[in-house]
C-alpha cells in the first residue's frame, strides 16, 4: 500500500458501481466488472457437474458447494467463483443470516481471465493458502486447463494439470470423473435443442 494511502474498507466495496465484484487483499482494493460470458459459463457449468458432492443425488454427496461467496479473513475479503466445505468440518455453515463466510472452505476454484489472472494466481492463493485451504483450482476457459493444488506446508504443490477434453478425476472430488470439455465455449458449441 502507497504512503499516505489509506486501508481500504469494506464501505469500499459498497461504494461500487452495481455489477462490479470488489476483494480487498492487503488493505488494498481490487475491483472488476462482471465477467465475460465465456467465464461466467465454466464456472456455471463446473458448479453443475460438481452439484452431486453437494447434493448427493447420484454422487457421494458430502459438500457445501457455493458460487461466488464472500470470505472474511481479518480485514481480507476475497471472492473466489466457487468454493466448498466439507459438510462434516462445517456443519451449520448455510444457517448463518450473514452475507459472508469467516470459516475457510475446504475447497476454492478461481475462474482465470485475462484481468483477473495475476491476482488469481499471486496474492490470492497466498492468502488461501494462509487461511488453510486445502485445494485450489485454477480454471482456464480460454486455453482450456485445470490446475489442481494441493496445499503444502510452505505453500501450493501442483497436484495435476489437466486440459483440452480430457475426463479427469481431480481432488478433492476425484470420486466421481469431470469431463472437461463441457466447461470450455468453442466454435463447435452446439446450441441447446428446443
């Protein structure tokens, strides 16, 4: 932070013009329109094949999966586009009536774009790593990759890179396959049928 530059705080994050998603890391603010499509459409479609960790319907169930939630660590607040807690370690985590989360997650998934990459891949996953999350993803629409971590003692170990349409097994949801190619938009995307 700049000399003389105040902490950002959370009035801050209000302040914003509606559509903007604003994170505040190291007493500084970070700010960010809404998303392009082909973004908003992998983290959509990951939460979906995810959704049977959540629910268990056809999948071992055993999550609380969210999008998008506000985590509270200290003064830092942090919006990753999909998080999950193990139900076990989190039992009433959705019977709270605040807005934001002060429990890590077990789980967090960053969607990459080309503005928001750094701060995704940097200060972000420092901070994650900080708090004792256990599992990072790192989601890449337009070169068409997963990145799983896996945390280590002094920091994030690459546990496996994956891309294209592969069928993969990632944890920490490696009990059930995740076909990669339903989260990238291409050329040959075919619509949806009537």
């Amino acid at each position: 932070m700049g000399r003389g530059k105040r902490p950002a705080t959370y009035e801050d994050i209000e302040a914003l013009p509606t559509g903007w998603v604003g994170e505040i890391i190291d007493d500084e603010l970070w700010a960010f329109p809404r998303p392009a499509a082909w973004h908003t459409r992998a983290a959509s479609k990951l939460g979906v094949l995810l959704d049977r960790f959540d629910v268990g319907q056809g999948g071992p169930g055993g999550w609380w999966l969210l999008d998008e939630p506000e985590l509270h660590f200290g003064r830092q607040v942090l919006v990753p586009d999909l998080a999950g807690w193990r139900r076990e370690r989190a039992p009433g985590l959705l019977e709270r009536d605040e807005p934001f989360f002060d429990l890590a997650p077990d789980w967090v998934c960053e969607v990459l774009s080309p503005s928001t990459s750094a701060l995704d891949r940097g200060r972000k996953l420092d901070v994650y790593h900080q708090e004792g999350v256990s599992h990072a993803w790192l989601v890449d629409p337009r070169a068409h990759t997963l990145e799983v971590y896996r945390r280590g003692r002094k920091g994030w170990r690459l546990a496996a890179r994956h891309g294209g349409e592969e069928v993969v097994r990632a944890e920490p949801f490696d009990a059930e396959p995740l076909e990669l190619g339903l989260l990238w938009v291409t050329k040959s995307t075919p619509a949806p049928g009537p």
